[in-house]
C-alpha cells in the first residue's frame, strides 16, 4: 500500500518536471536550496537569475520584478556578493537598462576578468548602446578564453548580422545549436528563431519557415516564434496570417512593440478599422513607458510618423531615446524623424551613420530608400 503510494507519488513529481521549462526547473532547485539556507546570497542570486531566464521564455516582466527582489534581499545579507551582482547586471539588460548594466558589468569584470559570462554582458550592453568596438572586443575575449562557448557563438553571430556578414553568423549560430545541452529547450528553441531570422533576410523563406517549426516544437506557443512567423508572413505578403501571428504573440507578451507589428499587419491586411482600435491602444501604452529604458519608443516614432502624420511628436520622441543610446536602430528612428521633420540634410549624415556598419534591417533599409540614402562602404567584423 505504501510503497504504491510512493511509487506514485514519485511518478507525479516526475511527469511535473518534465512539463517543467528549463527555467522552473531551475527556479524550484534553487528555491529549495535557499529554504534550507536563507543566509545563502550566492544562492539567492542563481534563484535570481532563473527567474530571469523565466522571464525570457514568457515575455513577463513581473519575473524580472521577482528576480530585483531576490536580489535585493541577497545584497542585504551580502553586499558585495558577486552571485547578487552578476543576477542583477542579466537583470538589468533584461529590463533594458543598458547604461547601469553596462557600468555593473565593467566593475565586475574587473573582479573577474575570467568570467566569460560577464563579457557576454558587456557585449549585449555595449551592442544596445551603440558601441560596437566595445561589443566586439568582448565578444572575441569570450570566444578567445572558451573557444567554442555558446554565449560567444550566439553574441558572435548577432555582431556578424549588425555588419551585414548574414552567411558568417548563420554559420556560428549553427555552431551553437550544435553544442547546446538537449535539456535547455528555451536555449535551443532561441537559436532556431535566430536562425529564422537570419534566413528570412537572406530570403530563404522555406528555411525561415523549417526553423520556426523546429523551435515551436522545442518550446511551444513560443513568443519569440510566434514573432518570427508573424515577421515572415509580412515578408511573404501573408498580411492577415501575420496579424494572426502577432496576436497570439501579443496574447503571451502583451507588450506595446508586439502591439505595434500587429496594427501594422493589419493595416497591411486592409482592416482599417482593427488597425486604427490596436494603434490607438498602442500609442497609449507606448508614451505611457516612453520615459522609461525598456520602451517602444521606435514604433512610437514609425506610428508618428508613418501613420499618424505626426513628425515633431516623433522628433521629441527620437531625440529623447538618442541622447540615451546610439545604436542604429534608435539611430535610424532619429534620421526618419528629422527627415519628416524637415531636416533632411541632418536626416541623412545619421542614416549614413546607421548604415555604415552594414545592417539590412529591412526598416531601415526601407527608410534610407525613401531618404535616397545609399549605404556607405561598411566596415568589417573579425570575430571568429
């Protein structure tokens, strides 16, 4: 009687850990080890930055709110403690604190100048701000102390797409699928969008579509596959089946960016109507966060501008968030609301700016063709 009971007890715990995601695995292991040592803070911030992770595989920022929290009492116990600090500079990128991350990151690299995970946060905070020498310096050192290492190989390839080397960073995105553990679903399911991405630039879109299903099955209702698809259906001039995809991703990570790409679909599908409800709700919520590092400020400039005939509301806008950082995708947000605006000349030095790396965003390609902005001799990426 017993031993059935255990038994299936034991056969119950094992079925929920499997449905559990990387993430919950991870969060209720680390959970249980700070119940049996509250005092622990390095335990406090791998708890931390599982829920980070969690928050990565949902979309839902209140996980990114739970893991401040964890941090924050691991700091009162230990206030230097590295574990804290490195869970709260993920953190901060997550909530797109570039800034303050990157300020974090630098003085706990200089603690440990071995840790390549720290490098790899260096790379995503200078990437956001604009500081792509910086970014590929780190980037290389996490490849040069761990050759091979998929949180190189990942940042890598997003440094060779910035520059406009798509082959180059298929190739090392590949790489990392390659040496990702079986387990960590999320992980995989993330390259194979990534890879989505990347093929659909280069107009594979049959390859596009193969990498979306593969990621879906690894994670299903995925949010950043579901975005994906709806970014393909736009490319493939499938407007109403990419509204549909970017509604059900809106339905999972109900953020004002994802409403955006979802008005503009249906825009696109003629639903005028539909359209104009989702743009008004998205203005709303947009100017609501606009102030705040993680924002839509650049679809809140295509809206202005783009939509709403609105070009000095965007300008306010764009200069705001570039005074705050330059990487070219707020850079180019900045060139397209001058241009509106009537400062043309400045308009196209930044979009020349934004295209001399080589990035094919296929926005901003579209706004330097409208400003008859030919793209400059870009420079080259040496991250192997």
């Amino acid at each position: 009687m017993w031993k059935k009971i255990i038994i299936t007890g034991l056969t119950a715990v094992g079925a929920l850990l499997a449905q559990a995601t990387p993430a919950q695995q991870e969060i209720e292991s680390m959970s249980a080890v700070v119940q049996r040592n509250p005092e622990d803070a390095g335990a406090r911030g791998r708890l931390a930055m599982a829920y980070s992770r969690r928050a990565r595989e949902t979309g839902d920022p209140q996980h990114y709110a739970k893991a401040m929290e964890t941090i924050a009492t691991a700091l009162e116990i230990s206030p230097d403690n590295y574990e804290a600090l490195r869970a709260k500079t993920w953190t901060l990128l997550g909530q797109h604190e570039f800034a303050q991350a990157a300020e974090l990151a630098e003085k706990l690299n200089q603690r440990a100048p071995d840790d390549v995970l720290i490098y790899g946060f260096l790379t995503d905070a200078y990437v956001e701000l604009g500081h792509y020498d910086k970014a590929l310096e780190s980037a290389q050192w996490m490849l040069d102390i761990r050759p091979g290492t998929v949180p190189g190989l990942t940042r890598a390839a997003y440094i060779r797409e910035l520059y406009g080397f798509l082959d180059g960073a298929i190739e090392l995105m590949e790489q990392a699928y390659d040496r990702s553990p079986y387990n960590e679903t999320e992980d995989l399911a993330w390259i194979q969008v990534h890879l989505a991405h990347l093929k659909r630039l280069k107009g594979d879109f049959d390859s596009s579509e193969a990498h979306i299903n593969r990621a879906l099955t690894l994670f299903p209702d995925y949010h950043y596959a579901l975005a994906q698809r709806g970014a393909l259906r736009m490319a493939q001039t499938r407007y109403e089946d990419a509204a549909e995809a970017f509604e059900a991703r809106y339905k999972l990570a109900a953020h004002p960016e994802n409403l955006f790409e979802w008005a503009e679909a249906l825009k696109m599908a003629g639903k005028d109507a539909q359209a104009e409800e989702m743009f008004v709700r998205f203005e709303k919520a947009a100017v609501g966060e606009s102030q705040s590092w993680d924002n839509a400020n650049r679809e809140l400039v295509a809206y202005y501008v783009d939509y709403a005939n609105r070009p000095l509301d965007a300008l306010k806008i764009a200069t705001r968030d570039f005074g705050r950082r330059q990487d070219v995708f707020t850079r180019a947000a900045y060139a397209w609301a001058l241009f509106h605006a009537g400062q043309e000349q400045e308009a196209r030095n930044q979009m020349k700016q934004a295209l001399k790396i080589g990035v094919v965003d296929p926005r901003i390609t579209r706004y330097a063709a409208a400003m008859q902005v030919e793209r400059p001799a870009r420079e080259m990426a040496h991250a192997k």
